[in-house]
C-alpha cells in the first residue's frame, strides 16, 4: 500500500555530504516509498562521493552561494523535467575557523555568509524553482533546529540564523499562496549524530546531554527526521503548512528530569 503516495512523485534533496547526513537518508526513505530522487550537491567532489554511495543515482552540482549556479540549475532541471513535486533544503554551513568566540564577538562576514547559505538559499530556491513545482501538491521542506530560544554558547550565530530561516518559511508559504498550493514547513530535530555537527566545537558533550534530557534516554535519530521530512513532502500531510515539527524525542519538556538535577557536580 502507497501511504504516503510519494510513488513516481519527482523530488530534489539538497545537501548531502555523506551517508550520515539528514538528506541522504531522505533521499533513501524517499527511493523506498518509490519516490525519483534528484540529488544537488555542493561541489564536483561530493558528487563523486555520492556516486561511490549510489552508482545510479541521478546528481546535479550547484554551490547555493552563486545565484548564477541556481539559475543554471534550474534550467538544467527545467530542460530535462516537466514539473517536481518536492525539494528538500537541507543546507547549512558556518565558519568557525575563527574559532569558539562569545557571541558578541560574532566576526560579520561569518556571519553574513552563514545567513547567505543557511537560510537565503532556501528563497533563492524556491524562487528559481516556482514555475516547476507542482501547484497543487508541491511541498518544500527545511532543516532547522529544535528551539533557536536556548542560547548554546558553542552552537553561536547559527541559532539566529535558524530563527531567520524559520521565519523564512512563514513568508514563502504565505507569498506562494497567492499563485499555488505549494506548501512549505521544516523539520526542527534535537541533536544528531553527523558529520557537519562534529564540527560544532563542544558538541559531543551537549548531544550526550541531550540524550540524558529526552524521555526516551536515547538521541533522536538521523532517520527519524528523514521520516518525518517524507510525511511532510507527502499528500499524506496537505493540511500542514508553514510549520515547525519538533523531533526532540521529548527534550524540550524534559530539562528538569530528576537524574540530570540530581547529578553530582
């Protein structure tokens, strides 16, 4: 049985990195609910990566910095397809090569270029795709973060920068609106375990944390978030719109657990 009628249903995964990454596992979820899955990568070298990943796989390069690879993109997939019925933004980069800084010392060029391929290219995305979204049941969903309101001291800038974006998906949904259907929400996960959080100075020790926070005592999964973007490009979920889901397997209301209070200092 199709639940989620996703098959033969044309979708674009931006960002993936590596087998551990949110849209590779999206990617994968999507093949087996019988999806056709395109693939966008940043580089000429991460489109080799993911071809030792899948050999068949169908991969496009576009570095989200450069408005003209957007624009060629879109032709590109425009020449070859008649409409895409999803796209998945699952992009994100910060600099901290400047190493751990107070956020008042936020050095604004990173700054800048966080917000630039972070969050703007999800507009510079949807824009340059909007004539080739199925208007009646397209759907567009972002990766986000489970709250932008707890101000983690290693996580920085990137926060405002995920509550830019945020905000991002009310405008988008509300503006497309006036000519289609198409709906836009994000995916908002705890802590994961993949390689782009590995680079997030301090990280290890918030993830365990948070495991000991959720209800469950276990982290949110890769592919548990992967799922939930699948429901979320769905028909399965046309009532949602211009949304925040929440995968934090009960973190936010779990901080005051007894074992972590209890803790010895």
């Amino acid at each position: 049985m199709d639940f989620l009628q996703l098959a033969g249903k044309r979708i674009l995964v931006f960002g993936v990195a590596n087998r551990k990454s949110v849209a590779w596992q999206t990617g994968k979820v999507l093949e087996q609910a019988g999806a056709e899955v395109i693939y966008v990568v940043r580089s000429e070298a991460r489109k080799e990566s993911l071809l030792k990943l899948s050999v068949e796989a169908s991969i496009y390069v576009c570095d989200v910095e450069h408005q003209e690879q957007i624009d060629q993109l879109a032709t590109e997939i425009g020449q070859k397809y008649d409409v895409i019925h999803g796209l998945v933004h699952s992009i994100a980069f910060a600099d901290y090569s400047a190493g751990w800084l107070p956020f008042h010392e936020t050095p604004r060029a990173a700054f800048l270029q966080a917000v630039d391929i972070s969050c703007f290219s999800l507009t510079a995305l949807s824009n340059a795709f909007k004539d080739l979204l199925d208007p009646e049941q397209g759907s567009v969903v972002t990766i986000s973060i489970s709250t932008t309101r707890m101000a983690a001291e290693n996580y920085g800038y990137m926060a405002p920068v995920k509550a830019a974006l945020d905000s991002s998906i009310c405008f988008l949904a509300k503006s497309f609106s006036n000519f289609s259907r198409v709906r836009f929400n994000a995916v908002c996960p705890g802590l994961l375990k993949t390689s782009a959080s590995a680079g997030i100075p301090g990280y290890v020790d918030s993830y365990l944390f948070a495991e000991k926070a959720t209800l469950r005592k276990s982290a949110v999964q890769t592919s548990e978030v992967a799922n939930t973007v699948a429901f979320l490009l769905s028909p399965r979920s046309s009532g949602i719109n211009s949304q925040g889901i929440v995968i934090d397997a009960g973190m936010g209301t779990n901080y005051f657990d007894k074992e972590i209070v209890s803790e010895d200092p």
